[in-house]
C-alpha cells in the first residue's frame, strides 16, 4: 500500500511538471554584419557621454547581426554559429541611460531577448561595456530570465559591437529533484522501519 502511494506521488510529480514547457538554456553570442553601422545616442553623439546605442544599415530582412556561437536551446532550435555565415538577427535600438527597458532588445531565428534592466560596466571615448538582465523566449518554451551583455568600441571612426546572452538552468529543474530525492529517502526509512 505505501508503495503505491509513493508510486501514485512520483507520477503526480512528474505528470504536473510535463504539462509544462521546457526552459531555455545555453548561451549565444553575436558580432555586427560588415554592413551594419552603430551610432551613439544621447549626450553629445561620442562613446564617452552616449546613453544609447541605434543600429543601421541592415541586410535586406532587417538583419544586422549574425550568431557567432551557441549551445544549449539556440543549437537545438537550428540556430547555427560561424563566421561568416551564422544565423543572422536583428539588434534593435536601446537607452541605457536611463534604464529603459526595451521589447524586443534582439531576435534571432525564433528567440526574442525582453531587456528589463541595464547596468552601466565601463564607459570611455573608445569603449562602452553594458550588462542588462531579461528575458528570453521562443514558441514552445517558457519564458527564461537570463543576462545580456554588450560591449561596443570605436577604432578611428569605425564602431563595432557584440553581445552574448546566458541563461542560467533553472531552479525549479533542481527542486523537482530535490523533492524527488526527499521522497526516496523518506520511502526507504519507511521500508526499513
């Protein structure tokens, strides 16, 4: 009797967690096409006083970036990094300063990257480094919180970007199997007893 029970709650456990939908996890990088040009905004125009960054001329789609590496979901989904020929994207517009939170930030191949927050890291007449936090999302995956990082830097007169997401294994993925642990420990006491 006590065998079925605890065969009746595992399968509540694990038939509960399955109605919903996977979490996003790995990590993607991007680099600016050849084509796209990247402009300060706010302040006086220069990367030392900028409060934001716009992103123009894109390929024909609106691209203006491509993946450089990936793991995790991103691969699972068909996203494909390389240089010159990954997966191509589109970085929109943003102000860092003040924090304004920007819907989408990125897209790429399905995935949309909700910023929420940014914190300025570094900022010089040649280089600004940006962190923000967000959220990820594809169809048929739950919504994932997780980091973005972008830095930008002017050599001469030419500007360059790149940026990375990360997201984090969820917490709710080691619960379960804290939970399920804790159900077998308490089963084999009760074996033994």
């Amino acid at each position: 009797m006590k065998l079925k029970a605890l065969a009746g709650a595992i399968t509540l456990a694990l038939g509960t967690s399955s109605a919903f939908a996977a979490a996003i996890v790995g990590d993607i990088a991007f680099s600016q096409l050849s084509t796209t040009t990247i402009t300060p905004t706010g302040g006086s125009g220069t990367m030392a006083t900028a409060t934001g960054f716009s992103f123009g001329n894109p390929v024909p789609g609106g691209y203006n970036m491509q993946a450089v590496a990936s793991t995790g979901t991103f691969v699972a989904e068909g996203v494909v990094a390389g240089f010159p020929f990954g997966t191509l994207g589109t970085q929109y517009a943003f102000t860092f300063s003040p924090n304004t939170p920007v819907n989408p930030l990125w897209t790429i191949d399905g995935f949309s990257f909700s910023a929420t927050s940014f914190t300025l890291v570094s900022q010089t007449n040649s280089l600004v480094t940006i962190r923000g936090a967000g959220v990820i999302s594809h169809a048929g995956y739950d919504d994932s919180v997780g980091q973005w990082d972008f830095t930008a830097n002017n050599s001469g007169s030419v500007f360059s970007w790149s940026s990375s997401a990360t997201v984090p294994l969820p917490a709710t993925v080691g619960l379960l199997g804290l939970g399920l642990a804790a159900v077998g420990a308490v089963s084999r006491r009760r074996v033994a007893a």
